[in-house]
C-alpha cells in the first residue's frame, strides 16, 4: 500500500469499515458529506414519468388501437419496436460517453426526449408516427438504467449510496402503483379521452425534467477512485487508454465478483419476466378477478415493495460497512427467501394468503435489485461504470427470456409459479458466493486507484 494509506483506511473509503453498528441517520450522513437530496429526488422523478407512456399503453392498448384502426397484433408489434430501441439504446449512450462525458446532460436530454414522445403521442394520426414515437420512447428511456445508478454512485458518499439506491429503486412500484391510479382519473373522473390523457401525462413528465435541470456533474468517482487518490497524495486520474466500448466491457466482466453477479441478474430476470404474466393469467383464469382487481393487487403489491426497500436500506448499508461477506449473503437470503413464497403461494388454499405471498415474494425481490447493483458498481472503475450498467442491463434481457421459455414449460399458470423457485435458488446460491470475491475485487479497485496495479 502507499506509505500514507493503509489498506483499513482505504477499504473505509469505499464503505467497509469493519463494523456494522456505525451508521448514521441518512440526512446526518449526507449533512456531514455536504450533500443533499436533490440528485435523488431529481432522477427518482424522472425514473417515474419514465414508466408513464408504457402504464399508459398497458392501460388504454383498445381505445387506441380502435381509434386508429389498428388490430391489437399491429399494435403489440409496434411495442415491440419500442423494446428493441430500449435495448439497443444503453450500448450507443455508453459508447457516446466516452466522446461526450456529460452524463447529466444526456440524463436530463432523454427525459425531455420521453416527455414529448409521450406528449405527442395524444397527436398521432396512424401507425407510421405511433411507430416513429414509440422507437425516440424506447430510445430514450433505455438509457436511464445506464446513465442513473453511475450517477448516484458519484453524487453520493458510501455510507449513505446503499439506502439511496434503495430509495431510488422505490421509482419503479411507486409507479406502477400511481399510473394507473392517475390514467383512471384522467379517464373517469375528468371524462378525458386516450389523446388527453397522453398529453396530460407528458406535460406532468415535462415538469419533471424541468426541476431535473438543477443537477450539476458531479466529479467522476468522487467520493472512492478521487477520494483514495487524494487522500494518497496523488493528482488527478488519467484517463485509461483503451477508449474503446467492447474493450471496456471485457474489462468489466473480468472482474470475478462481476461475473458472479451475471449469474445472479440472470436469474433475477428469468424471474421477473413470466412472474406478472403468469400472476395476472392465475388471477383472471382460476379466481375470475376483473382487471379492476387485478389493478388494485398490483398497487397493493408495488406498496409492499416500497415499504420493504424502506426497511431493507438501512440494513444492507450496516451489513455492507460491516463487509462484503455479510452483505452479500443478505443479499442472497432475500433472494433465496423468494422462492419459498412463490411456491407456497400455488399451493394456498384462500386467495388472501396467496396474495399476501406474492406480494411477500415480490417485495424481496425489489430489495435484491439494489443490492446487486451496490456490489457490481462498487468494484468497478467510475469510467466503466455506464458499460457495465449496459451489458447488465443485457443480462437481465437474456434471462427474461429464459424465463418466458421457462413459463412456456409450464402446463398452467398455476404450475408456473412453483417453477420460479428453480432460478430464485440459483440466484441466491451465486449472489451469495459474491462475499467470497468482493473483498479482493475492492482491493484491486484500491490498487489501480493509486497506482499500484497499473
């Protein structure tokens, strides 16, 4: 180690330090580190209206395929158009960085690039500009997985970055819980048509990218890579010479915890694909629940999960400063605690109990997500960060596949839900096997940091 650094006080950069009952209230936390919540509000808002146009679609497929003549499979097919654009979009934001390093810039310009496709959409006029909307939404909105959590990792300091992104993570059901609540305002209360309704959702999304415009780029691995080289006695990092994408991403899989961790995103997507299809098909199918219903389950459960990554936060940073072993086998035994549910949950005899264990299955599901990201992120150059967020993000992608093949398997939606425990064990046995890599790889991101391991 360098003569001015031991290896304790640099492991404390990153978070880890030894102990797990040292960790402050988050907003003394962000007061002692000159922080505040702007970076989280601002992005947390944005990764919300980013949900508004597909809640919308979910919603009101019928009326818009009715007014514009369409048949439901043109409609599923221009969707689908829209999918392709979200994943191909990571891969050229990411390779775009390295020319345009200005990530809230592009952060803020992808919100107001959904805004307005959401906005316009109430203005198409057939399915030539649906089509052309919804490839600029699917564009736009792929690249917020890539450009966020990179974001927050350097906006905010390591005691406090695990009960950020769980707050941040809380985005996506505290969505899927208030769109549909607002699309059915829009439509029963005010009496809007499926045109108004797009246009009242983009104006709100407009709004949020307008307070987005605050945020200020933060300094590239502020508070670890330049926090270490500053504190060694260092300048500034120079920049890594293989500039190129693919280069940087085998970069990144290089790293053993990283590739642990593909194994455990895999599974988390073979999981999160079949599991809303294969729920929605058992609650209509063998319970007769009108979508009305259904809807309010769907709220009820995205609360479940806000309450949990509430809870959980707090927790996994403790566990995390304690040490990574700790921390990922928490990580683990909530996924693993997963499987269980959501196979029990086939077998309840009372529609209430099953519902309580989806939601329960769910919910330990959405604390997963920020752990894994917390351990993939943590051990990785601040330069790499965005290309490691996109070939993860393609991970989940192949799992969801594999988990639309695994529902295909199944004889009934009934059926489908006892096989989901197969890849939530699977997960939970390779997140858990993290703890045995993570330590080393933070001490080689320590190395690198101040040059001893070029």
């Amino acid at each position: 180690m360098n003569d001015g650094l031991s290896r304790d006080d640099a492991r404390a950069v990153l978070g880890v330090t030894g102990r797990g009952d040292d960790t402050a209230p988050l907003l003394r936390t962000l007061r002692e580190h000159g922080t505040g919540l702007t970076f989280l509000t601002a992005l947390g808002g944005l990764a919300v209206v980013d949900n508004f146009q597909t809640q919308a679609f979910g919603v009101l497929a019928p009326e818009v395929a009715a007014s514009l003549g369409m048949e439901p499979g043109s409609l599923a097919t221009i969707l689908a158009v829209q999918g392709v654009a979200a994943g191909a979009a990571p891969f050229a934001v990411a390779a775009l960085l390295r020319r345009y390093p200005h990530r809230v810039r592009l952060a803020v310009a992808t919100g107001f690039g959904w805004s307005l496709a959401t906005l316009f959409t109430g203005l198409v006029d057939g399915p030539v500009t649906l089509a052309a909307l919804m490839l600029v939404n699917g564009a736009t909105t792929g690249a917020v997985a890539l450009l966020h959590p990179p974001l927050l990792m350097d906006a905010y300091p390591p005691p406090a970055r695990m009960r950020v992104m769980s707050w941040y993570s809380a985005a996506s059901p505290l969505a899927g819980a208030l769109a549909p609540l607002v699309i059915a305002a829009l439509v029963s209360w005010l009496g809007l048509d499926w045109r108004a309704v797009f246009a009242c959702l983009g104006a709100v999304s407009l709004l949020a990218c307008v307070y987005a415009l605050r945020l200020r780029e933060p300094v590239l691995g502020r508070w670890d890579v330049a926090e270490l080289r500053s504190l060694a006695g260092l300048g500034q990092e120079r920049a890594h010479g293989e500039q190129g994408f693919w280069r940087t991403v085998r970069r990144v899989l290089a790293v053993p915890s990283v590739r642990r961790l593909c194994l455990g995103l895999t599974a988390l997507g073979t999981l999160a694909v079949p599991y809303g299809v294969a729920v929605s098909a058992l609650l209509e199918g063998e319970y007769a629940l009108s979508p009305g219903w259904r809807g309010l389950f769907t709220g009820a459960a995205a609360v479940t999960s806000i309450l949990a990554l509430a809870l959980f936060g707090g927790r996994a940073e403790a566990a995390y400063r304690a040490g990574p072993a700790r921390f990922m086998f928490l990580s683990g035994g909530a996924l693993a605690a997963s499987a269980p549910a959501f196979g029990a949950s086939a077998l309840s005899p009372a529609l209430w109990l099953m519902l309580g264990l989806l939601a329960l299955g769910q919910a330990l599901l959405a604390v997963v997500g920020p752990c894994l990201f917390i351990g993939a992120l943590s051990v990785i150059r601040p330069a790499d960060r965005a290309h490691a967020m996109a070939a993860l993000g393609l991970v989940v992608a192949l799992g969801g596949l594999l988990g639309a093949g695994l529902l295909g398997l199944a004889a009934s939606p009934q059926a489908a839900l006892p096989l989901l425990t197969i890849p939530a064990l699977l997960g939970a046995w390779a997140v858990a096997g993290i703890r045995k890599t993570l330590m080393g790889d933070l001490d080689a991101l320590i190395d690198h940091a101040i040059g001893e391991n070029r």
